[in-house]
C-alpha cells in the first residue's frame, strides 16, 4: 500500500502533472502542482497526499485528461469535473454534491474502490447503436440493444430510491421507440 509522500520520493515526470500541495489547498495555484501551472484540458492528474499538509479542493470546474485519485489523498469537490480519459480510482471518494462528467472517451475505472455520497452524480453522453453488454463509461450499467439509441445521457447517482441500493441509472436515449434493450445493474456490496 502506499503511505504518504515525501518531497525526496519525487521522481521528475512530463507524464503526468501531480498535486504536491506545496502552497495551499488551491486547484488553481500553480504553485501547487509539479508542472508549476495549472492543470489543463490535455494533462493527466495524479492526486496524492504529500507530508507538505496541503489537500486539494477540486474547484473552478477543471477539465483533464486522465485522473488518479490515489489511497492517500482526501480531496474535497468543490465543483464539478470533466475528465476526457480514464478517472482512476484507489479510494473511496464522496461525491459531495458534484457532477463528474465523463468525456466522449471517459472511463471510470473503480476497482475495489467507489463514488458514494446521497447527492451527486457521474454522467456521459454517447452515440449508441447496436450494442452487447456494453458497460457506457464504465459506469456499471450494462446495455444491450440491436437497435439505434442515438445520442444516450447515462447519469449515474448513489441515494436510495424506494427502499433500494444506494445506487440508480438515469438513461436518455435521443430514440425511444422499440429498443427492446437489456439492461445489467451493477452495484458496490457496500451499497446494499
């Protein structure tokens, strides 16, 4: 497992634009970060807790590429997401009230690990036509269809609704009309 991070664990890297919290808790304080700027739409975000004592707060409504959520880091999210890539997660994170969205290439990879929280959501919109069990985003709702959904929002979100798992699938499809579609539910055991 990993422990918190020292500044002497740092190894120089182009690949990926890392919290190190040298600042304050501040997202948009460059001085924050191991780049020495702000993080942008193309960059990929590794989120740790460094022994500098700063956690972040997700704020200002950032978009990036890939992002890390590591087993030492308690970020706060104060506003919503965008993440382009792979959302990464090795912990549980509380969803606060936040919208993540997930890019037209988004994937939340979970793991053994969870969003939670009874407000917030994760939610993508893609193009779906003639699929088998395919698991949109990452999300864990499974959907098979021979037919042309178009345009497809899947929300994702994790309050109880009648008595239920904390856990629910909000999905629009732009066509509706004779989808005869399955749908798997997928749920975290600590959702029961």
């Amino acid at each position: 497992t990993l422990t918190n991070m020292e500044t002497s664990d740092w190894v120089t890297s182009t690949a990926f634009n890392t919290w190190i919290g040298s600042e304050s808790s501040s997202w948009s304080t460059a001085g924050n970060w191991s780049r020495g700027s702000v993080p942008v739409a193309t960059d990929n975000i590794g989120l740790y807790y460094w022994d500098l004592g700063n956690e972040t707060t997700i704020s200002g409504a950032p978009t990036v590429n890939n992002l890390f959520f590591s087993s030492t880091a308690s970020p706060t999210l104060g506003s919503y997401f965008t993440v382009n890539g792979n959302l990464i997660l090795g912990k549980n994170i509380d969803l606060s009230g936040q919208t993540i969205t997930l890019g037209s290439n988004g994937y939340l990879s979970e793991g053994n690990y969870r969003f939670y929280g009874s407000t917030g959501t994760i939610t993508t919109t893609r193009n779906l036509s003639n699929i088998d069990r395919q698991n949109v985003g990452g999300l864990g709702a499974k959907i098979t269809t021979t037919a042309n959904m178009g345009s497809t929002t899947i929300t994702r979100g994790h309050s109880a609704h009648q008595n239920s798992i904390l856990r629910y699938y909000n999905i629009v499809p732009t066509n509706n009309t004779d989808l005869s579609a399955t749908l798997v539910f997928n749920y975290h055991d600590d959702e029961l």
